[in-house]
C-alpha cells in the first residue's frame, strides 16, 4: 500500500515540471492525468502506472510505449514528448483535444454518416501503415483508443504494440480481440485490419459483432486465455449489414476485415482503397490527383477530406473516465 493510492489531485507534481490538473482516465493498470507544463507552456498530457500497480512489468510495458511513440512522427498517432523514468515512470504525450471515438458513440444519438466512416477507417489505416512499417503492430484498435482531434482521427495507446509473432492468449481488449489473439497465435498486420474493422463496425452501429460482450465491458483481470469466454472463436460475426443499411462496398470491406482466417481479410492498403472509394469527390477534386512519373494512371490522393467532414463527426465532448477491460501484455 502507498500513498498514491488514491489518484493525484490537482496541484500535485506527477514529474518536475508537470503540475496535475486533473484525472482523466483511470484502468486497472494505468492513470492518464491532464496536466500543466510550465517548460512548454501548455497543457500536455501524463500516462503513469498506477502506485499500487507497479510492478516491473507495466513499468517496462509503460516505458517502451512511450519510447515507440516517440520515435513515432504521423498525423493519426499521437505523439509523446518525454519518457521519465524516475522516481516515477510518466510519458506525456501531446494534449488531444477531442472526445475519444467511445465517447462520441455514447454520446451521439445520431449515426456517423458513411462519408465519415470512410475517413475514419483511412485514418487508421494510414495510422497502421505506417505503424507496420516501423516495425510494429497495434493490436489494442477500439473506440476508447481513437480520438476525434478537429476531424481528424488520432490512435493512441500502444501499450501493448509489438512486432508481429507468436503471442499468447488473450492480450488485448476482450470484446475487440482477433481470433488469433483470442486463442493465442500469430499476430500480423492483419490482426489490426481486424482491429479497424471492428472499430468501424461499432463505428456504423453502436454494437460489437458478437452478442455477450458489453461495449462498456469492465476490465477483468481473471480471464486469461479462457477460450469459452470469446464468442468471436465460436462462431462467425454476424454482419454489419444485419444491423445498419450501408452502401455494400462498405458493409463487405467490414465483413471482410473480420474474416476467421487472417489471409482472408484485406491488407491495410486494399482496405484504403476500399474506404477511399466511399468518400464523395469534391468539385475540382481532378486537382488533387497525383501522378508519379512511371507509375501509370493518375491516383487520387487518399483521403483527402472534402471539408465539410471535418466537422461532422465532431460533438465536441471530453474524453471520459473509463474502465477498461484489456488483459495484460507480455513483455516482449
Ligand atoms: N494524448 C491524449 N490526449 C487526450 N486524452 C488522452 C490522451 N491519451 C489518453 N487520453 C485519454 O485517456 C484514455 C486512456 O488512455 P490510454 O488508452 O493511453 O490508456 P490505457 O490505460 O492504456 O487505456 P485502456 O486500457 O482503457 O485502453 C483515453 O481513452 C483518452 O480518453
Ligand atoms: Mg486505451
């Protein structure tokens, strides 16, 4: 038992020179604070382990993440700043301002227009494009783990990234998980196209595509690698379709991306290019093709937002305080 216990109020010092302005997240692992950087002059953001949770295992998991993401440069991840190792381990990370995708899906009683849907999933397919070709995989995609900055979407929490291979059971968001992680197996990139797609799938309907799991599921420590406790290695996801009416080149790049079998899903760029072709053109668009000089006929450049969409998906609402249900990582 430590003093820390308790989350830390606001005025507190979580690192020198990062003064506490509130709680924003708490899990069972993890505290993410907003704070006051006197240094940057701004606010920034500080994820910590929690003081009756620290154990070199989160300790190391906390620190690589903020290692990745410093090392990361990308419109649609997050970027960390700093690293601090002691006395506590903190990263801080860039200040997002936005409801987090989870959020925005509680809160709106609206559907996300299809337009926007489309942007979304090229946000986090370029995200997972370049993530994989850094090295590494997500493997954590859920709406808690999205952030609606201005239009545009931002990934974050790459607690449990790593590069692709064996991994065992169960690591991961319960309700989001990939067969393969379910059961324990081969991670890929694909394991994160299905991550994008069940993304989208909560994205377009509010629901997960399998009954027995709670979009608010609390976290729970006790159920690792128990395999009667994943509908998604029992049977088929129902399709997007049975619940939404969507345009069809849609509803099967999502039914697509939740193939059983990874070879069957899309890769990240067949992905792309199906969302891409979902978004509508804008006058003048003809402007903005991009022609390489042996590669062929000109190419639209991917996702370029026809401005109105920026604001659409946007409520304007704060990220909220929420459990998690996502088991532990390994340490690679
Ligand atoms: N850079 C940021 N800007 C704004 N809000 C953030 C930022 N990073 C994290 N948050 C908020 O804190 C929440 C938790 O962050 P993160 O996902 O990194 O932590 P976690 O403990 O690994 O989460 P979980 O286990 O619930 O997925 C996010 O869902 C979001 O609401
Ligand atoms: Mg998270």
């Amino acid at each position: 038992m430590t003093s820390r216990e308790a989350p830390l109020p606001a005025g507190a010092f979580i690192a020198p020179g990062y003064e506490v302005v509130g709680l924003l997240n708490r899990n069972w692992a993890y505290e993410v604070y907003d704070v006051w950087s006197a240094e940057r002059d701004c606010r920034c953001v500080a994820k910590t382990v929690r003081a009756d949770r620290l154990d070199d295992h989160l300790v190391t998991r906390l620190l690589r993440e903020g290692r990745l993401l410093q090392r990361m440069t990308h419109p649609h991840l997050v970027r960390a700043y700093e690293t601090i190792k002691t006395p506590v381990p903190v990263v801080i990370l860039e200040t997002l301002n936005g409801p987090t995708l989870a959020a925005i899906l509680d809160d709106q009683p609206r559907r996300m227009p299809v337009s926007d849907l489309a942007l979304l999933g090229l946000h986090l397919c370029s995200a997972m494009h370049y993530l994989h070709g850094r090295g590494f995989l997500h493997l954590d995609l859920k709406p808690s783990n999205v952030i609606n900055s201005g239009g545009v979407a931002k990934v974050l929490d790459l607690s449990i990234a790593r590069p692709p291979g064996r991994q065992r059971p169960g690591i991961g968001t319960r309700g989001y998980l990939a067969p393969e992680q379910a059961r324990g197996g081969e991670v890929t990139a694909a394991t994160d196209v299905w991550g994008i797609g069940i993304t989208l799938f909560e994205a377009a309907t509010g629901a997960l595509p399998f009954d027995g799991y709670d979009t608010d599921d609390e976290h729970d420590e006790e159920y690792p690698g128990d395999a009667h406790r994943y509908p998604q290695l029992e049977h088929a996801p129902r399709s997007v379709g049975a619940l939404r009416r969507l345009p069809r080149p849609f509803t099967e790049a999502i039914n697509a991306c939740l193939a059983f079998d990874p070879s069957a899903r899309p890769s990240v760029p067949q992905l792309a290019d199906a969302l891409d072709s979902l978004l509508p053109l804008e006058p003048g668009e003809a402007a903005h093709q991009l022609r390489a000089p042996d590669s062929g006929p000109p190419r639209k450049i991917r996702g370029v937002p026809p401005s109105h969409l920026a604001a659409e998906w946007s409520d304007g609402s704060a990220p909220g305080e929420g459990g998690s249900d996502r088991e532990e990582a390994s340490v690679a």
